[in-house]
C-alpha cells in the first residue's frame, strides 16, 4: 500500500496564503503526502500548512534544485551533458577533442564543488530530494530542470498562481498526461482547459476534485 502524492505548484516568490494555507491544512488532514519544490512562496506556504496539521500521517517532500554556478552554463551544456544524446565514457576516445573533454572536466568540478540553490529546502521539508539539476523558470521543461521530478512523482497535480516556472510544470504535467488541476480564482495562469487542464476558482471544488484520489493505493 502506497500513501498518495499530492504535488502542489505555485509562485515561488507570492504565497497566495488564502489558497495555499487551506489546501496544506486540507491535505494533511486527509492523509496525504504533499510534494512541492521545496523553495520559498506557495511552496513554503502549503508546506506550512500541511507541516502543522497533528496527527498526520503525510509528510512533506521537497525536489531540490541545485545551485547553477556550480555546473557548466546554460550556454556551455551540450546535447549529450543535457541528456538528449549519449555521452561516451570519459575513459574512452572522445570525438570532438579539447571541447568535449573540458565538458567532462567541468562536470567533474560542478559535482565536487555542488551546492544545492540559495533558500531551499524551505524549513517546513521533511524530506528534501537533492538533485543535481539546476534549471528553473523559463528554462524549467529543460532535461536539467527538476521539474520533471516534481510532475513525474506526483499522482495528481494541483497548480496555484505562479510564473514561468509555474507554467513549465503545468505543461509538462500537461505533456506527460497528468491529471491537472489549476486553482487560480485571480486568472493569473493562462487557459489550458483545451489541452485537458481543470480550472477551478473555489477551494470547494478543487476538494471536491481531490476526492477521487484516495490517500492510500492499495
């Protein structure tokens, strides 16, 4: 039997408190575990509630990006770093010469000298998952994004106002088929109820949504 994972989305600068504190209470309360992205914003916010419900059995899961300066830029990272084509072995011949064998020594030093992003995980996270990926915002559908993390792992989506990264999760969720709901009652996030998105603009219904997802998966 498995506890279902509720991923919460949202701003990760405004905490919209007025939607986030009754969904973290409602969440916890119900016997859920709730995964954000473990930064400041909603995510802190949701977590805050969720963090102080008694009895719960849930907890609270954060998907830690890591700090960027560490690894190569943006500009530097190539197809096979990013994952879109193979990288070879680094004690193999490596085609492509000098370029190809800094990437390798640049990842080397991005690992020992990593550093997980400024202000994460939030104080509420019980359970921080540190990756190694960096990316976030505009750039959050990118293979180095922990986005794909975030979406992936949870069972259902819930997505509050937010920005650029906010809307990457949602198409991503989007894009891997994942149920989707989009509580924004200021219609802040665009309109994706054509692409399969539910948009809600009350607390009622997005429980009312919720409550096909059963807390425990037998």
């Amino acid at each position: 039997m498995r506890r279902t994972i509720i991923g919460v989305m949202g701003s990760s600068r405004e905490r919209y408190e007025d939607l986030a504190f009754p969904l973290g209470k409602w969440l916890g309360q119900h016997g859920y575990h709730l995964l954000t992205g473990g930064g400041q914003g909603v995510m802190a916010a949701v977590s805050e509630a969720f963090f102080f419900v008694s009895d719960r059995k849930g907890a609270v899961i954060g998907i830690i990006p890591a700090q960027e300066s560490v690894f190569p830029t943006q500009e530097s990272i190539t197809p096979a770093q990013e994952g879109i084509i193979p990288a070879q072995a680094p004690d193999r011949e490596i085609s492509g010469g000098d370029q190809s064998r800094r990437n390798i020594d640049q990842d080397r030093e991005g690992r020992a000298n990593f550093r997980v992003k400024p202000g994460y995980p939030n104080e509420w996270v019980e359970i921080p998952i540190i990756t190694h990926l960096p990316l976030s915002g505009t750039q959050g559908k990118r293979a180095l994004s922990r986005n794909h993390i975030n979406v992936l792992t949870s069972r259902i989506i819930v997505a509050l106002p937010g920005g650029p990264g906010t809307i990457s999760e949602i198409e991503l969720a989007l894009e891997y088929r994942k149920p989707l709901l989009i509580f924004d009652p200021y219609a802040i996030i665009p309109d994706y109820s054509k692409e399969g998105a539910i948009h809600l603009k009350t607390f009622a219904e997005v429980i009312s949504h919720l409550g096909n997802y059963p807390a425990i998966n037998s």
